[in-house]
C-alpha cells in the first residue's frame, strides 16, 4: 500500500493542498477557495476533495505539514484576544516608548502601531534581577496574584509576562507563571524566557506579548484541525512549518505560535531553494504572487538567507521601525500588498493605482462571480486574455469576462482610456511595484539583482515573472512544475528546524572555552528535546553553531556563524577570524580592533535533508483538461491583439523550445512568455525562460 505526505498550506485567497506519493514521488495538487470566517473549513474540504480524487484513504497519510497566515494576519488586522502584561515595577509603559524614535523624523502627524496591550492591561510586579542574574528584589508573590486577578477581571484571556534581565535569570518569571495557573486556570501565560530569553527590553517585550496575542487562537486552531483530520482517518502527527524554513511538532507550535508567523511564505522559499537546486543554479530570487500578497526571498548557494528577527504590521512597508519587532529566526524576506485580488482604484489625483488593499477570496475578484464588484489584477489578467476563464484554478471555478469588464469600465470611462488599455495599466503599475520592493530588497543586502535568476511560484509568480524580471535586468526565468501549489510543496520538502538562543554579553577574552562550549551543549540539549517529537524513526539531523558579535563598544551586533565544536585553546582565534570575515564582506572594511563581544550565543538543529523522487509530471487520476491551444492576447507594444499558441505543461519535451509570444499552462499557474523570449524544459524539469 502507498503512503502519503499531505502539505496543507492556507493563503489569503487560495488554500492548497498537495498529496505527495513516498513510493513513486508523485505529486498531486488541488487548490480551495479560503474561508477566512473559518480556516479549516476550506482546508477540510480540499483535503477531501483530493483524497477522494486520488482514491486515498485517511489511513495511508503518514505526514501532515501544515503553513497558514491566519497568526500574522491576526497580528496585522488587531483580530488577537484581549491580552495582558505583567513587568518589573516602573517598566509598565516599555511598549509605549519603544525605543524613543520616529522612522519619519519630519512626519508632525506621525501614526506610529498600536500596542497589541492597552495601557490598563500593563501591570506591574515588584521585583528585579541584575543584569547578570543576581536578585536584587525577590518576587512579590501577592502582586503577582494581585496582577493576575485585576487582569482577569478586565476580561484578559492571555498574559504576557516579562521581567527585567529574565533571560540572565528565569526564576522569577517561571514562579510568577506558577501562581497564574493556579489561580487562574483558564488563562494563557507567555514567558519572555522562553519565548525571546534574549537582550533588549523592548524587542524582548514585544516579542513575548505578540506571542500571548495569538497563543489563544493559534491553541483552539490546532486541536480544532487536528481533530478534524482524525475524523477523516488522518491520524497521523500534525506538523507546522516555522518561520525559518523548518518543521516542529504541534506542542512546540501551540507553545509559541509567534514562530509561525512567517510560515507560508517560509515554504516557499524552501520550495524555491529546491527547485534550483535541481536545475543547477545557486543563486535564485524566490519570488512568489499569490492571490493577496507577493514575496520576495534571496536564495543564495541554494540556502534562504535567514534573519532573527523581523518587523510585523508595519504603518509604513520600507520604514524600519514602524512596525512590531518580533524576535524569531525566520526566512528573510519581503511582502508585497499586490496580488491577484489587488484591488484597481484612482487616487484623489485621479491617479491609477493597485493595492495594498485586496478583494481577499471574499468576495474575490469580480470575475469570480461571488459578489465582487472591484476590478482586481486578475480581472485585468482575464480582459487580456492571459487567463483562460474554463480551466483557472484546475477548472475548479469559472471566471466571468464580462465581469471583469463591467469592473474595469467605470476606470477606463474615468481616465479616457480603452478597456485595453486600462488592464495593461493595472498590470503595468503592479509589476513596477513589486519590482520596486524587490530592488530595495535585493541592494539593502548588498546584491544586485541582475545577477539572479527569478523564479517564479504561486498563482500569479508566472503570469508576472517575466515582465517584473525584465524591471530588474534579469535575463533569466525558472518556472518548476506546479508553481502554483509550491508553497504547500515545500512543507513537504522542509528539514525539520530547531532554535535556540541565549544571551550571554560578555567578551570573548574573558570567557573560557569549556565554558562557551559548555553554554553551546545546552542549547544544543534543549534543541534535541523537540528534534526528538519532531523527527520519524531513523532520521538524523546535525546542529550549527553562530553568534551575534560586535567589536568592543559598538551598539549592534552582526550575525556570525561559528565553527563547530567542542571548542578548545584555538577556538578565541577561530571565532575572531570568522567574525572579521563577515563584518569585511557586509562593511567592506574592517576597523583595527581585536576586542569583541558576544553578545546572543545560537544553535539551529537541521535535520539532515535527504533527496527525495519528485515526480511532478502526473496531476492525478482526473487529469487536468487544457483548454484551446491557441487564444487572443492583446499585445502590449503592438497595441493590437494577436493569436498566440498555448501549449499545457505536460506537453513540452526535454530541450524542445517555445519561443513567444506564447503561453505554458498547467493546471495551478499559467505562464506568460514575452515577444522575443525564448523557453525550454531541462532535465530537472524546471521550464527555462530567457529574456531578450
């Protein structure tokens, strides 16, 4: 009997569920409308659809991983429980003063986010650790009580609880979550040792009461899918894909739930780094367009660059410091509000623009037929003839010309322009703006982005690549098979993920080496406690250890990976050289300084990948039908309309090129081929485009 991997990832618009055959490596797919009033009802549904298509009981699953937006999307729309804090006395307003600076120095109106905690629901407890871990007041036991039932009867369902230097010394948060769950069963309770055990009291903060924001309805979420895919005989362990790339257990994920946020789009730059891999290119930008929002990630050596930490919500998308800094490993990447739903409007100017706002999958974009009436990106797609409205979306739904037409007409009516014309200026301004963020993106980090080839994931990632490409000076364009559902792919292709961090300030010269390595093995021991939930029976995984250093007196600190251990009498020089090394390639110079310090000692537990058959030729027992192999496009540059051949994935042979103007579809994604580009397929079965 075959088993399965099922991959499970949620989407603003469009949740995708693909079955993955361990035996043969096939791959099937099938994409769901999302509910958002209910995630797991479309998730559900989907799963069974395609169980059911491919003659696939519950039983023969043996992986589910699982990626959603539902926790960022929580965090950015305010749609968290009604959370608390409890902190050291006098640090009650540390969310509020943030770190005392405006990312727009002129802005007199300036909106600066939100708290995620009202004033009212900071409390205090009278305590305080040192910096090195010594108690300078012992807990307050009464005040925390005291906290605890002003909290709850303010109606607070989750607390965050964040002492000073708690990450030097836990105890007394640890104590102080003791006397919560005993008094108060039914409440939450997040602690900053835990979930940040790291420098910085306001990084530290907002990370631990972002947690406790959605720890709630990330814990109901999860037992509700779970038993939801017990009841169709999936009984197999529920994973999650975290933030950086990795897998964890369900427990780990209910636990901090602020890992996830980034999960999604975190498997897609997994999916990315696979996928080039086989094709034998190191060096891709992942970019994927979904139906809400588009990403952006740098892959480089076949490895997503990774950052620990990011900005959540932010007022302002290029500002730093506008948004919820959250302090977790995670995919380094950006998001872009332009997707296939992005919603066409006039400025006050009578300015055409596109975003950030977004027809969602409800009421979806005109053309859907259930009740939008927006013109959106993907009415425009349509009007143009680049989607074809029998077969979207695997033939799942049927799109309406006519009302992309009537949505797009009161904007052509407006700026004077054809229907044509219109479209083209909607897709025209939302490549430029996903180009522009790439830009930014890619230079920020010191790359230049023709030096990259784009490939190109999610629904619309094939339909825009090219042109956005072109935008960038890039020459060369990936589409893999399946580009549609590569996200929900790539959970299934992910290493499972561990780390872990600590705080350590303190500078190398005075730290012994049995000492470091004595505070690397335990991290390493903590890591290999979830490893061990996480992994199935004979897998292996092995750790990296890095670091954040700074020379002596600087203000931040740079990340450096560190050599292996166990560490001895070389091990100060090692750690020096490698530390120059990086602080030369980011700064182009290095000062004439030996001093440094660490200051975040960090182990990342990686399962050891192993190449699995990926089989993406077949799209299941119902076969995708394609529709014409010819169709009308409008053409752009010739302001004109011309027949154009289009020709389904699967009928393309190894080597044999496509040259367009020309369209490739298959059954998740359709592909757009450019007058004077030419494509082919390679061994790895990656479709190859090459740009004029």
């Amino acid at each position: 009997m075959h088993s399965y991997a099922l991959g499970i990832d949620i989407g603003g618009t469009f949740t995708d569920i693909v079955l993955y055959d361990h035996t043969d490596g096939h791959v099937f797919s099938h994409k769901e409308l999302t509910t958002p009033e209910e995630p797991t009802l479309g998730a559900i549904r989907g799963v069974k659809t395609l169980l059911a298509r491919e003659h696939v009981k519950g039983t023969q699953v043996s992986r589910v991983v699982h990626a959603t937006t539902l926790f960022t999307n929580a965090l950015i729309e305010r749609r968290g429980v009604k959370t608390g804090l409890i902190t050291t006395a006098g640090f009650r307003d540390t969310l509020e003063m943030r770190r005392e600076f405006k990312f727009d120095l002129y802005d007199l109106f300036i909106q600066m986010p939100a708290t995620l905690v009202p004033r009212e629901a900071r409390l205090e407890a009278v305590e305080r650790a040192r910096a090195d871990g010594t108690v300078d007041v012992p807990l307050d036991e009464n005040s925390v009580r005291a906290a605890g039932q002003t909290l709850v009867d303010q109606g607070i369902e989750s607390v965050a609880i964040t002492f000073l230097h708690a990450y030097a010394n836990p105890t007394h948060e640890r104590r102080a979550r003791e006397i919560l769950e005993q008094a108060f069963p039914k409440l939450y309770v997040s602690i900053s040792s835990e979930v940040a055990p790291q420098i910085r009291e306001y990084e530290r903060t907002s990370t631990t009461a972002a947690n406790a924001y959605v720890l709630p309805i990330a814990d109901q979420y999860l037992r509700r899918l779970e038993q939801q895919l017990r009841e169709l005989g999936v009984g197999c362990p529920l994973l999650m894909m975290l933030s950086n790339g990795g897998l964890t257990h369900i427990g780990e994920a209910r636990r901090f739930p602020v890992q996830l946020l980034e999960s999604g789009p975190a498997a897609g730059a997994i999916a990315a780094a696979c996928f080039s891999k086989r094709s034998g290119i190191a060096d891709v930008l992942a970019f994927d367009m979904g139906g809400t929002t588009a990403k952006l990630a740098i892959v480089e050596a076949n490895q997503p660059l990774l950052a620990h930490s990011f900005e959540a919500a932010r007022e302002k998308r290029f500002a730093i410091g506008s948004g919820l800094p959250i302090n977790i490993a995670t995919v380094e990447l950006i998001e872009i509000g332009a997707g296939g739903g992005s919603i066409a409007h006039l400025d006050s100017m009578n300015l055409l623009k596109v975003g950030p706002r977004s027809a969602s999958s409800r009421p979806g974009p005109a053309c859907y037929g259930h009740g939008g009436t927006r013109p959106t990106v993907t009415d425009a797609n349509l009007m143009l003839g680049h989607l074809n409205p029998d077969t979207f979306a695997g033939g799942t739904m049927k799109l309406s010309t006519q009302a992309a037409d009537d949505a797009l007409a009161p904007i052509a009516e407006d700026l004077q322009t054809g229907s044509e014309e219109t479209a083209d200026g909607v897709l025209s301004i939302v490549n430029e703006n996903m180009a522009a963020a790439a830009r930014v993106h890619v230079t920020e980090r010191g790359f230049a982005a023709s030096k990259f080839t784009l490939l190109l994931t999610g629904g619309g990632g094939p339909l825009h690549g090219c042109d956005v490409a072109h935008r960038l000076g890039i020459k060369r364009v990936l589409c893999p098979p399946g580009a549609g559902v590569a996200s929900a792919l790539g959970l299934l292709l992910a290493p499972a993920r561990v780390d872990r961090s600590t705080t350590l300030a303190r500078r190398l010269s005075s730290v012994a080496p049995d000492s470091l390595e004595a505070m690397f093995v335990a991290l390493e021991d903590d890591a290999a406690k979830v490893m061990k939930d996480t992994l199935v029976e004979g897998a292996t995984y092995h750790c990296e250890r890095s670091a954040d250093i700074r020379f002596a007196g600087q203000g931040f600190e740079l990340f450096t990976r560190l050599p292996d251990g166990p560490y001895g009498a070389d091990t100060p020089a090692r750690i020096l050289q490698a530390f120059r090394t990086g602080y030369a390639r980011v700064f182009g110079q290095v000062p004439p300084m030996q001093e440094i310090e660490l200051m975040n000692l960090r182990v990342a537990a990686i399962e050891t990948s192993v190449e699995r058959p990926l089989n993406l030729s077949s799209s299941g027992r119902e076969q995708w039908k394609q529709g014409e192999d010819r169709r009308d496009v409008w053409l752009p540059a010739h302001r004109q309309w011309r027949n154009v051949c289009v020709v389904t994935r699967e009928a393309l042979q190894q080597g044999e090129r496509l040259n367009g103007p020309a369209i490739v579809e298959d059954a998740s994604s359709t592909l757009l081929i450019p007058e004077g580009a030419s494509a082919c397929t390679d061994a790895a079965g990656n479709l190859i485009v090459e740009l004029p």
